[in-house]
C-alpha cells in the first residue's frame, strides 16, 4: 500500500507538471522520446530561476569564483586523457528471455521487460554476465564519418572548466584558492533512465572546481561541503529529507580521493542529488602530462610551484528542479475537495504574483492592469480575470504562485488591494508600493 502511495505520488507530480506547463514529453507528437522532457512556460521559468540562484551564490555575491561557458563539444583527446573513454563505463546485463538491458548494479530499481511488475531479479528471466557499457554519446565532426572524426557530447562540464585554468587564471587573476563555476548541458547513454526528470540521458548540471593547495584540500572540501548544505536551506527545502553518503572506496569514481553525496528522499527512495568530490591533482595533472603544457601554480606566498588539487561540487539541475517540485507538493482538503499546493520558495515560483479583478466591471479590470503593469518591471506576475476568484486562486495555488492580489472596489476609492499568502492564507491590504517592498523581500531577500 505505502509503494502504491509513493507511485502516486510521482504520477500526481508528472501529470500536474503537464497540466500546468512545468514539464511536457519530448516529441509528444511522435509518441515521445524515452527519458527526454521539455520544459514548459513554468518550468522554463523555474529552471531559470534555480539557475540564477546557484549562480549567484557561486559567483555573484563571491570575489573568489569566476563563471564560464564552454563549448560541449571538446576535443577528443581530452575525454581519453580525463579517463572517461575507459572508465566511465556502468556494468550492463542482458536478459536473454525479454531481450532488456539492466544495470547490474541496480537490479533491485530495474523493471523486467515482460512483467513490470517484477525486478530482473524476481521474473525467473535469464541473465547474462554484467559488461561494461560506456556512457557516452559519440557522434561524428564535419563530413567524413570515420572513427577520426569522433568525438563526445560531455558527460560532465567539469572537462572544460580543467582545460581553462590557465586562460581564467591569467585573465582574471585570481589567486589560490579560486574557483570556476559552469553551468551546462551534459550527456550520458544512460542504461536505465527514469523516474521522470530524475535519470536523463541529456541534463543540465551546475558545477565548480575550486583549485586549491594539496595541503589544504580536506579543509576546503569540508568547507564546500557546508556551503552546500546550506545552498539547499536557503533554496527552502525540507532539511530532513536530505542526508549525507559518503563514497566507500567501491564507489569512488575514478577521479575521486573522497566523495559525499547529498541525497533527497524521494517518492522512490533516498537518492543522489549533488556530488562533492576531492578530485586531487588527478584531472589537471592527466591534462598536464598530455599537453606538455605547465599546468603547476606559483605566487609570492609559496616557496615551490604545485599542482593544484580540486575540490568539485557538482549539482544536477533538473534533479534540483525534481526536488523542488517534490518537495512542494502538498494536497490539502478544502470543502471536501482535495486541493494541489506547489509550496515553491517565492525565490524561485515562476510566478511571484497574480493580479486579479474581484468582478470584470465597475473600473476594476482597468485598475488591476495598471497594477500588473508596474509590477511587471521587476517581477514575474500574471493577470487573470476568468471564473470566480476562488477558482483563479485555485489555478494559481496549484502553478506555485505565492501570493494573489485581488483589486475590489475599495482599491478604486483607496489604492489598496488584498495580498492573499498561500500558505498561510492571510490577507492583508496593501498599497502598491508596499506590495513591490514585500514582494522585494520575499524574492531577493
Ligand atoms: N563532474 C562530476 C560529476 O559529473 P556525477 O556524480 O556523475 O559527478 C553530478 O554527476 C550530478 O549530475 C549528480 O549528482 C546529478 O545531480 C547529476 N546527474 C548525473 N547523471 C544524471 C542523469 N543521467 N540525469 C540527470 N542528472 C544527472
């Protein structure tokens, strides 16, 4: 019973985000592409959001971090030298009887292709020995399609922040301990995607190396490992849905001296969301030794040249984005009726405000357009005037929009309207100008 709820649940969340315009199916029109999803009016505008709101606390309101954009396309060698070509690999079953492929390594999550409801595990299939399958996508560049024409779509940003240390360091000249910050697509073949925007096979994610002297890597990976933690407190998550792994050596990915994860309780289990890695000098050091180029570090403060080690935080965006809306979404039952919350952090809703008439007469639609219009230059509000006004805070509660205001006839006499909070469901009267201050506060503050 408890699973059937937790399957509800994620059911509950796809279809709202279709109904709403969150998250819709990639190539619908042609039956959908599995494990792709396009983001709608809302969601673009969430995705937006969470990104501005990483970047900046990563950069903005930090002197010690610089941003990039690299191109996904890098050179090959860069994916043989950072050991992706050989290692990023899953191990990968086949089973003989529904002709499925299952990562070995999780078994217990995978679905058998004949009876769903069973894992490979329990529907008596046979299976073959686990193999490696390396995770990247490989395409061709220019127009000969032979094996020297290969390259990688990234599975991590991280390559192009590596093969700019020297370009950034010399143009910003920044000191060690510094950082880069990226935000970008990457990709992966993965075997078993899934779990809606969990498990893609393209994803956004939002990484920074922080470069750092070996001897003070344990203390720099402590550091980021609070501000982190933090990150997702003042994003507005629940903290006791989130905990920390820790990588036993098994885990560790081949880059790795010591990796944390964070992990969110989902509907379908405790899973990961963000990586701390301590990548030592392993990747500048691969790149060093392949380019014949001096990759090693000094100033005035140190008495030899050093290769500096890296501290890597590395967050999916859509997984962030999955979080949010999971960890949102509440159901209420008002009047007997069972009503949809997306309790979104007004630091991120889409929306920050609607703006309703009472009734479309009377002057009021007119003066609640104006309001709209001079919310409208600095924030995200929407006008609606269709349908009773407790059906249109219905829409709105269900979109994530945190707080309604609703133009009556005093507003014609006084200039104040109601601000309704949707989740206390208080309503205060407010001029316009102490509404742009409050909504000020709730967003940026
Ligand atoms: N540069 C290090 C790195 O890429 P990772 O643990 O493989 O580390 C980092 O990935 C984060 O990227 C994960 O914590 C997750 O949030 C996100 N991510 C990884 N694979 C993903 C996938 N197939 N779909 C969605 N997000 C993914």
């Amino acid at each position: 019973m408890a699973k059937k709820n937790k399957n509800d649940t994620m059911e509950k969340i796809v279809s709202l985000c279709k109904r709403r315009g969150y998250v819709y199916p990639s190539s619908e029109l042609y039956g959908g592409l599995t494990s792709c999803w396009d983001y709608g009016p809302l969601g673009s505008e969430l995705k937006r959001n969470i990104k501005t709101f990483w970047w900046d606390a990563m950069t903005n309101r930090r002197d010690d971090i610089e941003g990039l954009d690299a191109a996904i396309l890098m050179h090959p060698e860069v994916w043989k030298v950072s050991g992706h070509v050989d290692e990023f690999v899953d191990p990968m079953i086949d089973c003989k009887t529904c002709k499925a492929r299952f990562r070995a390594d999780k078994l217990e999550e995978c679905r058998c292709g004949n009876k769903p409801s069973k894992t490979p595990l329990e529907c008596g299939g046979e299976l073959t020995e686990a193999r490696n399958f390396n995770l990247m996508f490989k395409t061709f560049m220019g127009p000969i399609e032979d094996s020297s024409a290969t390259i990688y779509m990234r599975p991590e940003t991280a390559q192009g922040i590596y093969v700019n240390f020297l370009n950034v360091k010399n143009s910003s000249r920044q000191k060690i301990p510094f950082g880069i910050a990226q935000i970008g697509k990457a990709f992966r073949n993965e075997i078993t995607p899934g779990n809606f925007i969990f498990r893609t096979r393209e994803f956004e994610q939002m990484e920074m190396q922080y470069f750092v002297h070996p001897d003070e890597d344990e203390k720099w990976f402590e550091y980021w490992r609070e501000q982190r933690w933090a990150w997702y407190e003042s994003l507005g998550i629940n903290m006791s849905k989130l905990r920390w792994h820790e990588h036993k050596d098994d885990e560790l990915a081949h880059y790795a001296k010591a990796a944390y994860d964070i992990e969110y309780e989902y509907p379908f289990g405790w899973q990961e969301l963000e990586g701390v890695h301590n990548r030592t000098d392993f990747d500048l050091g691969r790149h060093m030794e392949a380019t014949g180029k001096d990759l090693r570090y000094f100033d005035e403060r140190f008495t030899e040249k050093f290769l500096p080690y890296i501290v890597e935080t590395s967050a999916g965006c859509d997984r962030t984005i999955l979080t949010c809306l999971v960890d949102a979404y509440d159901e209420v039952e008002v009047k007997g009726d069972m009503r949809v919350f997306l309790r979104l952090s007004p630091k991120i809703a889409p929306i920050k405000a609607a703006v309703f008439p009472l009734v479309k007469k009377d002057g009021m639609p007119e003066a609640a357009k104006k309001i709209c219009a001079e919310l409208k230059k600095k924030f995200k509000v929407f006008y609606d005037e269709a349908g009773a006004v407790g059906r249109r805070y219905a829409r709105q509660d269900e979109a994530g929009t945190p707080f309604c205001l609703t133009v009556d006839g005093q507003t014609l006499e006084d200039e104040t309207m109601t601000l309704r909070d949707r989740d206390t469901m208080e309503q205060t009267r407010m001029r316009v100008e102490d509404v742009i201050k409050f909504l000020d506060e709730k967003v940026n503050g």
